[in-house]
C-alpha cells in the first residue's frame, strides 16, 4: 500500500490540485487539511505556509512539495524534518506568466504608455517617436529557470540582455556577468533592472543605494523575485532624487503592503499584489507525480532543495 499526500494551504484551492494529481497518479489518496485522517499515512506533503512544526506531525512523511518557487518561507522553519527533501516547483507554466509580467513592464516603459496615459488625461495629443528594442539594454538579476525563461522572452522581441547570477551562468544571446567583481558593470549596462532572485542571507537587502546609483540615471527596477532583495528607503530615495525614474513592484517585504508605507505616494512606482505568477495545478501536478513514482522507486528526485544555498 502506498502513502497518502497531505495537502496544506490556505490560498490554493484543494479540489483543483486534487482532479489533476490523481489524473496524473491515479489512485492517489489525496487528504486535505484538516481531515488528514491517520497522521502515519502521509508519505507526501504538499504545502504552502504551512505553520511552523506542522511537518513533524507526520512520522512517516518521505518528501514536501513546496507549492512554488521561492523556498524561503518553508526554510524559515527549524523544526522541518531534516532528512526530509524540499522539492520546489519549475513550472513551464508558471515561468511563462513571470515572463509575461516583465515583458507587459519592458514593452510599457519602451513603447512610453505612462507618458501617453498622462497625455490623455491631460486631453493632449502630443507624437514620441517609437525606439528600436535595440536601443534599450535589460539587466537580469538571477538566471535560474525562471530568470533563463524571461531573458529568451526579452531576447525573442530584440532586446539586448545581461544576466549577472552568484556563479558563472551561460544562457544563449545573454551576456553573463558573475560574482561581486562583475556586478557594477552588469549594473552599468541596466536601463531596466529585473529582480528574479531568491531571497537569501546573502541577497537580503542586495538592491541598496550603491546598487541603484551604479544603475545609468533614469534606469527603472522590475521586481518578481522576493521584497527582501529591496532596501526600500533606498529606493524612495533614489526615486526622489530622479537617479531612479520608475518602478513595478510585485513583491515587498511586507504583504501586504501596509496603508502608510511611502511606496504609495510615489507616482513612479506601480505597485500589484504579488500575482506575476501562481502555481498551475494541470502543469505543476505532472512533475509532481513523477517525483513521487521516483521516490517510490528509490530513484534520484527533481528540483529538490539545497538547503544550506536556500534555493
């Protein structure tokens, strides 16, 4: 007999990731919290900021799937099994909607749609003269799966892009930058900056002022990754100060994000509520139900966590 699948999160829903995990595992007890029934039966847990100590509670738990990407919630609990592997989602899917959030912000600043929706409210009609892509280098912060797939997007409309990343990256038409040596001039050549890293001890606060003042004057900042990547004062400032001349802003350090913080004074900020991508239940359960046959047959799992590089 084989285990059941514990399901915990409160912002998913359960019967849409139930139909297509059991269409792509069938047979698969698939137990929502909180009628998770006999705790011993749960070989997989599938969770999304689950309470801290809630995974000890399962004896026989062998995997949990991290709904998502960014790891660095999950992590934060000392009380996780340690011998337990953290599987991470890579989703095509969930890739392809992260593409689509900064290519919508790339092509919104280069094709000059906030001055034109000013213009229109000010019942102007005023010509720009539309550039060539060619003429607006994008920076990306973090090639990983996610930051790979948004540089072929922005490479396939004619932008030029650089990528800088902790280790030696190589992605094809990109420019690779690496390590703290390379990092102002990667800087140097971001009219758009795109932040795409996981949130880190190391990357925590990574976007400060001589971060920003290293970025040409007039650069703007594209953030999907994680709020901690931000020095926020920083970039208020840098924003005042007209170095930076805009932002998008899907993600913060606090969510949500509070009813007085200064971001929302600021015009040249765009703010959403963290929603450039979710998780895809039809796409995501495929790669789930291979990791769990893999482990049923004893076979080296998928996108598992490194749990000292919190990602």
């Amino acid at each position: 007999m084989t285990g059941a699948m514990l399901f915990y999160s409160k912002f998913d829903t359960a019967e849409d990731w139930r139909e297509h995990l059991q269409r792509a595992l069938p047979g698969l007890d698939f137990r929502a919290h909180p009628n998770v029934g006999n705790r011993a039966d749960i070989e997989t847990a599938m969770v999304w900021k689950a309470p801290p100590g809630e995974m000890r509670k399962y004896p026989n738990l062998k995997l949990i799937v991290n709904i998502g990407a960014g790891v660095d919630y999950i992590l934060k609990d000392d009380t996780l099994p340690p011998d337990v592997p953290i599987m991470r989602l890579v989703d095509p899917e969930q890739s392809r909607m992260m593409a689509q959030y900064v290519l919508h912000a790339v092509l919104r600043w280069h094709r000059e749609f906030p001055a034109l929706e000013k213009q229109r409210r000010e019942r102007r009609w005023k010509y720009i003269h539309p550039r060539e892509t060619a003429t607006l280098p994008i920076g990306i912060m973090g090639l990983g799966h996610i930051g790979t797939h948004v540089a072929q997007e922005l490479l396939r409309q004619g932008f030029p892009v650089s990528g800088w990343s902790r280790t030696p990256k190589a992605v094809e038409g990109v420019t690779a930058f690496h390590g703290p040596d390379q990092l102002k001039a990667f800087l140097a050549r971001s009219q758009i900056l795109v932040l795409i890293m996981p949130f880190t001890p190391a990357t925590d606060g990574i976007v400060d002022r001589d971060v920003l003042h290293a970025l040409p004057r007039g650069a703007k900042i594209i953030n999907i990754g994680r709020g901690q990547l931000v020095n926020e004062a920083a970039l208020a400032a840098a924003i005042r100060e007209g170095h930076i001349s805009g932002a998008m802003l899907d993600v913060f350090r606090t969510e949500p994000l509070p009813a007085d913080h200064p971001f929302w004074d600021i015009e040249e900020i765009e703010i959403t509520p963290h929603l450039a991508s979710i998780a895809i239940p039809s796409s995501s359960s495929l790669q789930i139900a291979d990791n769990i046959r893999r482990l049923r047959a004893g076979q080296p799992l998928l996108n598992i966590v490194d749990r000292t590089r919190g990602y």
